[in-house]
C-alpha cells in the first residue's frame, strides 16, 4: 500500500530485498530504528557494521556490490573521518548520518560527492534518511533533461543529478531539447536555462506546453539573471517552477524532488480512476 513520507514522498509498497545496503553506525538506539524502518518500508535487510573495521570487511570480504552506504562520519577506529574518505574511495555511493555539522563540514561533505547528508538532531531524523534511501534506490526511474548553451552549467547539473541516481540527458539548445523530447516520451522533468541563443528557455516552454501538460511534465527555469519578473514570466507560460543562480546544492535537489513526487502523485491518482 502507498505511504506518504514526511516530504510528501510517496512510498509505493514496493520491497528491495535483494538490495545490498550497509550501515556504519555505533549507536544501539538509531541501528536498531533505522534497521527497523527499513525492513518496514522496503524490506531492505541492512548490514549493520559498528566499528570501520566491519565496514571494511563487509565490503572487501563479500563478492556482491554494496549499492549504497549510510555512515557516520565518525566511527570506532575511525574518529578522524576515515570511514567516509574509504567508502568515496571505493566510489560507494553514501548518504551521511551525523550529529555534528558545521558549515565548514556541510562544504566539504559536498565536494565529496556525497548522495545525500542527514542530521540525528531532530525526531524526524530516521524518517528523513528512510526517505534519502527510497528516492536513491527509484531516482533512477526519472529520466531529467537539462537544456543549457554553457558547457559548463549542463556538467555542473548532470553531475549534481546523477550524484541522486537519475538518469540525465542533455541539450545545448532549445531545439535539440525539443528533439530529445519527442524521441523520449518518459522524460518527465526539464530544467532548462532562460537566456539560450537560438529558443529562450520562454519560448521553450510554451512549444513544450502545447504538447505536453503539466500532469505529464515539470518545466523548473533557472536563470543567473537578476531581474526577479523572470520567475512570473516563466510561471505564466507554462513552467512549473523557477529558480536564480547561483542556488544551494540541497535546494536544487528539494525542488527537483517536489516536482517529481508531483508528478508521481498524479499519476498514481489517473492511475486509480481507471
């Protein structure tokens, strides 16, 4: 049966059993609710390793690849990080569970390329990282098209959406965007630049929206504009949301999953109409 997460993400009953996940984690309290959480959404069985010493034996001692990794930044034999660095060594994909953070810490958390950080410092804590480890396991059920004329802001964008699992296409134009569209009817997500040389990111969106609606598609613009009227204007032409560069690398990742749990969610009801 479908659950709501706290997001308003939607949990779909399906179960991962077969799925490999450890976790480095020395307190009794939050193995034994995150394991539990788990089992109960997803029916992921995690590893559960106390000291780095069983974090590394648990993935240099098993033949089967671990798909993703949640860790403490610090752990028994490990108190300087060290867990973290290995587990990015081995290009594990890690979603971050820690009581300390600092700003210091939160850059270079991201410049690790980290999936994903959570705080033990709210009641909602283990809910959040039950959310982290679905969206990570099904991301990749997302096809995203990212439409830019900067060489540099279609890698800067790829690279922060395939860090979450998704499956990413790119278009350095507003026609190669739309040629992308109609060869790949699953895209469910653009995220396309305001000023581009040939079709602006406005005129984009309205040929988009005369084929495709909202229901089908979520349109976020971004822009490095400091004119704020772009927002309006791209609202009132179809899109879907609407953000200025430079912007936050968690803030990116929220918009883009509220759009797609909005899409989710209303497939879900076409679905149960039928």
């Amino acid at each position: 049966m479908a659950v709501l997460g706290i997001s308003g993400m939607q949990y779909s009953g399906e179960t991962f059993p077969d799925v490999r996940i450890v976790l480095g984690e020395d307190s009794n309290v939050f193995t034994q609710m995150i394991s539990q959480r788990l089992k109960e959404l997803m029916g992921v069985d995690i590893e559960i390793c106390r000291t780095f010493e069983d974090l590394q034996m648990a993935n240099e001692l098993s033949q089967e690849p671990v798909v993703l990794a949640i860790s403490n930044i610090n752990l028994p034999g490990a108190e300087n990080g060290e867990a973290l660095e290995y587990l990015i060594d081995c290009n594990i994909p890690t979603v971050v569970f820690t009581g300390t953070f600092q700003d210091e810490m939160r850059e270079k958390l991201l410049a690790k390329d980290i999936v994903d950080y959570i705080l033990k410092d709210n009641v909602f804590a283990v809910e959040m990282l039950a959310e982290s480890v679905y969206r990570f396991l099904t991301n990749h059920r997302h096809h995203v098209l990212i439409v830019d004329d900067s060489p540099t802001a279609r890698a800067l964008l790829s690279s922060r959406l395939r860090r979450y699992n998704f499956r990413v296409s790119l278009a350095e134009s507003g026609a190669k965007a739309i040629e992308i569209l109609k060869a790949n009817p699953d895209i469910g997500l653009v995220v396309t630049d305001y000023n581009m040389p040939d079709i602006d990111g406005f005129e984009l969106t309205r040929r988009i929206r005369s084929v495709r609606g909202s229901h089908e598609l979520r349109i976020i613009g971004v822009s490095s504009s400091t004119n704020r009227l772009l927002s309006a204007r791209f609202l009132k032409v179809g899109g879907n949301d609407f953000m200025l560069r430079p912007f936050i690398d968690e803030e990116f990742y929220c918009r883009v999953n509220q759009n797609l749990d909005t899409l989710v969610q209303i497939k879900a009801a076409q679905a149960r109409k039928k």
